[in-house]
C-alpha cells in the first residue's frame, strides 16, 4: 500500500501482534528504475528497522532484467525474508513503463517476468496480481497463474478484484475457489479482508492457503492477534496490548484503535525526522483508518485541524480521555 506500509506501520502492526509469531509484512512498491540509484537512509519507502532484517518481503516493480538484477542486490543489504513482483497495481504512473496490472496482458511476457527475477534471486518468491482484467475468467487466470508456476513463483496473492475495480466492489473469492484446485503452489487471497473471521473463512470455506490483510489493517492492527487465537494458536501478549486477548467488542476496538493512533505517533517519531513527513504520514493512516470507526469522522476533522506535529499526540490523548465509546463497526461498504 502506498503511502501506507512503510517501517513505522510495519512496527505498528507488531506491535500489536503476539511477538510469538511472526507477521510476513511487506515494503511499499519499489520502482527497479530507481531504485539501484536510491539511498536508503533518504528513501521513506526504503527504511527498515533491525526487526525488519530478515523478515519483511520488498515489493518490486519492473521488467526489465538489469534494473531487476541491479535491484535485486541492492535490496540484500536488509536482508529481505523474500521478494514480491507486483502485476497488480493499477496506477496510470505504473503502466506507462508496462509494469503493475498490465502485466496481466501478456501472460507469456509475465512470466519471463517472473523467469529474470528468479535467475537473480534464490530464495521466496510471490507474485500479486488481479482476479482479471476486464472480466473475471478462470480459464484466463488459470492460464496466467500457471505461466508465473512454471517459471518461478513459490506462491501468487490474488487481489480478487478486476483492474477496473481498483479498491472498491465485492471480492470474488468463489472464483479463487475454483482456481484453487488448479496450483501446486500456495494461493493466497487479497481484497475485502477486513476481521479475522474474514480470514478465517477464506482458508476454511473457499480453501486458499492463506489471507493478506491490506487497508483495514490500519484500521485494525491487532487482527493477526484476533486471528490467531480464532485458530487457537498460543499467544504472547502483544507490546501495546492492555490485556491477555484481543479486543472483541465495538467498544474495546474502539479503544485498541485511539491506542493504536497513539502508538503510531510514537513510532513516527522514532523513525522520522521531518515533521511535516511526520504528520503527513499520520494523516494518510487516518484518513485510510477512520471509516471504520462509528464516530471517525470526528477524530479525523481533530486531525486535520492540527497544525504542528507536537499538538498531535496530546491531541489524541485528550479525544481519549474525553470519549465515554468510540466503537469501530466490524465492516465498511467497499461498494463506492
């Protein structure tokens, strides 16, 4: 998510998952054009922290095979878990250089795709795309996910939207359903993940291998918490946690999420120097976060109206102090 999974929110998310387990989060998406010639120490979107050495997964874009290679072993110095080739992205900047969704026009192109990241890079590597493109068809993406199979790709995320659709509309899960029975390798579903029992569903109604929670995320960081114990998993209690189990009320996500905006201003700070990125950044997540909360328009106009970073954190703590509920809805509509 750009704009949104850079090393504060990754931070977020752990520090409201069980330190037991181990999130597989991913970087923003990297431009292979740039990035060979980027610093990381002046790139937002490349910053890592010692927690992310080993354990986060670039999300790259490109075609082209030195600027992958060149990528590629620039990408070793943080020590990556694994690297992601993005073909879902449907961003106008991104298809002009034939990357992103577009992809997902020439299958047999995709897959050399795939085939140039892979002579380079030996260890996990997955791909995200689309359900479709204009229509949602599965002989057309069972014909494309076997090519990215064939030449490469240890396991595929499918965003079960069209490239029409971008964010918005009903995710067709029962299509990766039926894609299912077809790969060797993992199938992983994106789009409309919003609770755990979203994800819960997917691997025990529809059969995929796994979920990958995007935006509601930021509304809800401690899912992977809530997941796991769904699954009965042992849990440690989490870093920013206020008790031994997850928030299940309204009520209680309500509190977890005033918590969570707390938290993240803490992180900002730690990762951040500029105070203007700080804020910008924290405004992105509220404005992304606050739909799911039943009075988040409010807080969001709170946010808003600051007008220097070192107002924002006694701001939040005085929202929280003055609110008798703040309870988050469980969904949001994703049809608009």
């Amino acid at each position: 998510m750009v704009g949104l999974t850079h090393v504060a929110f990754r931070e977020l998310i752990r520090q409201f998952t069980p330190p037991n387990i181990k999130p597989l989060l991913f970087t923003e998406m990297l431009s292979t054009l740039r990035l060979p010639s980027e610093r990381f120490d002046l790139a937002d979107e490349l910053q890592v922290s010692q927690l992310d050495r080993g354990r986060v997964t670039p999300q790259i874009l490109g075609n082209d095979e030195d600027y992958i290679a060149k990528s590629l072993r620039k990408l070793e110095i943080i020590e990556p878990w694994g690297v992601d080739i993005n073909m879902g992205c449907p961003v106008k900047k991104t298809l002009r250089h034939n990357w992103g969704v577009r992809l997902m026009g020439d299958k047999d192109f995709a897959g050399e795709v795939v085939a140039k990241v892979r002579r380079h890079y030996d260890g996990p590597l997955s791909v995200k795309l689309r359900c479709g493109i204009e229509v949602a068809d599965l002989d057309f993406i069972k014909g494309f996910t076997e090519v990215l199979e064939k030449n490469g790709a240890d396991w595929i995320t499918i965003h079960a939207r069209l490239k029409a659709d971008k964010h918005k509309g009903l995710a067709n899960w029962g299509l990766l359903r039926e894609l299912k029975q077809f790969r060797k390798i993992p199938l992983i579903g994106n789009g409309d993940l919003q609770t755990a029992d979203d994800a819960y569903a997917l691997v025990k109604d529809y059969g995929l291998d796994g979920g990958m929670f995007g935006r509601a995320a930021t509304a809800r960081p401690w899912v992977l918490w809530q997941l796991a114990e769904k699954l009965g998993m042992s849990c440690e209690r989490p870093e920013a946690a206020l008790s031994d189990h997850p928030p299940k009320t309204p009520e209680e996500e309500g509190q977890y999420y005033l918590i969570a905006m707390e938290t993240f201003a803490g992180l900002l700070d730690r990762y951040f120097q500029n105070e203007a990125r700080k804020m910008r950044k924290f405004r992105f997540l509220v404005t992304t976060s606050h739909k799911w909360c039943v009075f988040g328009n409010s807080f969001y106009r709170r946010c808003m109206k600051i007008k220097t970073w070192s107002e924002m954190a006694p701001m939040i703590a005085d929202y929280r102090a003055s609110l008798s509920g703040f309870p988050m809805r469980s969904r949001i509509s994703m049809l608009h």
